[in-house]
C-alpha cells in the first residue's frame, strides 16, 4: 500500500490528519473494511441461542 492509498483510504471513512495520531494502520484498514461492508445483505442473521454456543 502506498502513502497516496493509504491516505484515500482515510479520507474515505472520514478521518483527519490529526486522527492519523491516534489509529493504527491495521485500524484503519479494518474499519475501512467494515465500511465496505456496510451494504451486504445476510440471508441469516445469529441469534441468541447462536451466540451462547459460541
């Protein structure tokens, strides 16, 4: 990943310069994942009984 990328993919999610001093770049990556992610539409979603197995 390049510098230029790195900071397009900031700028996407919505974070400053000044919020660079706070995040990680794994952070960043993994949010911008998330966001990416926003619009998918599951054909299942876990329940409670699914999360007290897990």
């Amino acid at each position: 990943m390049t510098t230029p990328l790195f900071l397009l993919r900031c700028l996407e999610i919505g974070l400053s310069i000044g919020d660079l001093d706070f995040v990680t770049i794994g952070l960043v990556l993994d949010i911008w994942t998330e966001k990416s992610n926003d619009d998918v539409k599951y054909q299942r979603l876990a329940g409670q009984a699914e999360f007290d197995k897990f």
